[in-house]
C-alpha cells in the first residue's frame, strides 16, 4: 500500500552517484546534478526540480536521486537542479526564482559537451519543484517589468507536475497543505501584485503541455489543488491532463518500484517522443 511510504523508506535506500556536478553560481546550492546515460548520444533529457516546501532545511537535490538514477537507466538524462531555498540567503524572491532560471538555461550551454538532445525538452518537478517547473514553462510570459524577467529562456517542451502546488495563492489561503501557509510570503515577497510573476494562474496560458501526477490518498498536497489548477488550464487553452493514481501518498510519486513512479515515468518517456 503506497499510500504509508514515509520519506525514510525513500531516503534510506541505496544511492547511486550522479556523472558530474556544474555549477551555475557561488552558492554550494547553485549547481546541477548531471546524470547520464552509458554510451554514445545524443541523449534525451529533462530538467527535474525538486520539492521540499521550497526550504533547503527540508529537501535539496539528492531527494530526486533515485529517480534520476531510473531514468538514466531508461536512456534519459536528467538535468537535476538544486536552487537557494528562502531560509537560505539569497533565496526567496527573487533569488530561488533566478537560481532555477539560470540553472535551465545553463542546459544549453553545457548540452554540446555532455551529448544532451536539446530537440524536446521536458521538465520535471515534484511537490514545490512541480510549481517551479511549470514556472520555468511559464517565464515566456513573464512581464519585461519584472524582476524575474530574463530574455530568451530555456524553450520547454512539456511539463511533468508530480503532487504539485502550481496555485501559490491556494497555498496560502490553504491551512491543511503539508506545507503550511507562511511559507508563500517569504517565497513571493512583501510587494503589490505578489503572485503575477510567481504563481502559474496567472501567467495561464503557458502553450506547454502539462501532465499532472497526483496521489489521491496525498496527505502533504490536496488533491483539488490539482483538479483546480486543470480546469483552469483548461479554460485558458492549454493541453492539461490529471493523472489519478489511487491509494497512494506524496512520496510514492519519486520513489521507484511504486505504482506512482510507474505512472510518472511512462508520462515522463511519453512526453519526450511527442506532443500531449
């Protein structure tokens, strides 16, 4: 029953080792995690953000480490960034939004050395990360105003949001998610219009494809988050699906052998041969 996995039933499992870390800033958090699959490419490959409330005190990303390590055994190179959390200096806003931003866009300058297929790019996010990665699918509509605007953004292709919170503004008004409420100010800042540049309603619609994996039995993200946010995907014009996988939790959906992961890697090796 995967809906009991305790993060320790994860994370104490055996881990494998990435095939090289870059750096995209001074910070030791503004680096990737590259993992790469035996052989000659070129190889396709996804961005993966991880979760963790957005708070580098809960989560970094190793979390994502057994995943990545399946996938690369799929043929799949995994692009895994880390990022400054907002109890991190600098992080916050903007800083957690530039560092996920500048790590994206360092894939294209380091994807001639590491053989990376860069034709269809699909990102990957779980929990806090599935916000940031539909928001990395979103910085095309960002305002030249804002502070997160940066020119000529990484062009992904489709996004894969596994027990997400892509509605900032439902987090906060939402005292029973997992990652309580207090934590979206420190995110967005103390400024008007707070959720325009950061939140993905917003910014609907994003003209990226958009699949949803969520547990129904999620005691960290409620499901209406995801049902929510689909509709109104939906009505904007985008092509969003829900992919419902009953009986299960938050950390089956990134811990291999589950059911979840099962869902989420056939989504995830779908989205990289075509369109929704």
């Amino acid at each position: 029953m995967t809906a009991t996995l305790t993060w320790p039933d994860l994370t104490g499992r055996p881990r494998q080792a990435c095939d090289a870390t870059i750096a995209y800033g001074p910070d030791s958090l503004q680096c990737v995690d590259l993992w790469r699959p035996a052989g000659p490419g070129p190889h396709p490959v996804v961005v993966m953000v991880h979760g963790g409330c957005w708070q580098t005190s809960i989560a970094d990303r190793r979390l994502m480490d057994w995943i990545a390590a399946d996938l690369r055994l799929q043929g799949v190179a995994v692009w895994n960034v880390d990022y400054r959390g907002v109890d991190r200096a600098g992080g916050g806003h903007p800083g957690t939004f530039l560092d996920v931003a500048a790590a994206a866009d360092l894939l294209r300058t380091a994807a001639a050395a590491y053989d990376l297929d860069l034709r269809r790019v699909v990102a990957i996010g779980h929990s806090a990360g599935g916000h940031l990665a539909l928001w990395l699918a979103a910085r095309p509509r960002l305002p030249r105003s804002s502070a997160l605007y940066r020119p000529d953004p990484l062009r992904l292709d489709h996004v894969i949001c596994l027990g997400g919170l892509p509605d900032l503004a439902a987090v906060a008004a939402s005292p029973d998610n997992g990652c309580g409420t207090s934590v979206i100010a420190d995110l967005v800042g103390d400024r008007p219009d707070r959720f325009a540049d950061t939140s993905i309603p917003p910014l609907l619609p994003l003209g990226v494809a958009q699949t949803l994996v969520n547990g129904r039995e999620d005691a960290i993200v409620p499901y209406r988050f995801a049902t929510d946010y689909c509709e109104r995907a939906r009505a904007a014009g985008d092509a969003a699906e829900l992919l419902t996988v009953p009986d299960t939790g938050h950390v089956a959906l990134i811990t291999p052998g589950t059911p979840a992961w099962a869902v989420a890697r056939t989504a995830i090796l779908d989205a990289l041969q075509g369109p929704l």
